[in-house]
C-alpha cells in the first residue's frame, strides 16, 4: 500500500501488558486483527503477521465507521464491504477462541462485520487523520462516521 497509507496494528504487548496491571485495558496479542487504509482501498489482516488478509478497493467498501465495543469507553474501527463476505471455514471448538477465524464470528455478532479492529488493542495515527483522508480516497462517497451502517 502507498506511502499514505494509515497502518493501525496491535500495540506493543509488553507496554500494554504493563498497562493492562496498572487497570488499563486487557493487552494485545500478536495474532490480533490490524487494518490498512489507503489510497487504494483496505487491508484487513486477520491475525496479524499471518493468517488470511482481505483486500477491499474503495468501490468495494460501503462505510467505515467507529462503534462502541462490548466494555464502556472502549470502541471498534469498523469497515463494511459492500457485498458480504464469504464465512471462513473453522471447527466448531475454535468458534469462540478470541483468535484468528473465531475472533472473525465474534467481531461479526457484534459490529455486523469481520473487518474490525478494538481501538484499545492498536496502534496507529490518529482517526482524525483517517477522517480527513477518507473523503479525498473515495472521491466523497465514504467518510468516518459513528454509526452502524444500514
């Protein structure tokens, strides 16, 4: 993706570890879920280093949005294609595991889309940056809201 792509990837686990102890929110794991935002469009990474990445041009994507996540105060970047996705193909005890393929229903059951990431997990620029930028890579057809799309 372009030099102007906005990278938002899990945050580093021993400073979020020592967060996490000092009452700050749970610490991210490696194999969680990062997002790119470019020109070009959106990469989803599902487990971040590895595992499965979905490639979304902007004429593909129908909203991106920042939604309240399931813990108070702590919200989730979201983005909706504009056709659904394909389910991914796991067992039926790694459903619920919180990783890879599992984390992917979850995110589903609660934000309506696989294709998210919990804010308090990441790192990355600032989601003013992405609101500035959204509006110029899809020639005004998409901006950053807070709200689910219908």
């Amino acid at each position: 993706m372009g030099g102007e792509s906005l990278f938002y990837r899990p945050r580093n686990s021993l400073a979020t570890t020592i967060r996490a102890y000092l009452g700050g929110p749970t610490p991210s794991r490696g194999d969680d879920p990062a997002v790119c935002f470019s020109p070009e469009g959106v990469e989803h990474h599902e487990s971040y280093g590895r595992g499965p990445t979905t490639r979304l041009s902007w004429n593909d994507v129908r909203a991106v949005a920042v939604l309240p996540g399931p813990v108070e105060g702590r919200s989730a970047l979201c983005v909706y294609p504009l056709h659904e996705l394909p389910g991914p193909a796991i067992a039926p005890g790694e459903l619920w595991t919180g990783v890879g393929p599992g984390l992917a229903v979850h995110l589903t059951a609660l934000f309506g889309t696989p294709l998210a990431v919990h804010l308090h997990h990441v790192r990355g620029p600032s989601l003013r940056k992405l609101a500035a930028r959204l509006p110029t890579w899809t020639d005004g057809r998409t901006a950053l809201t807070a709200a689910r799309p219908a």
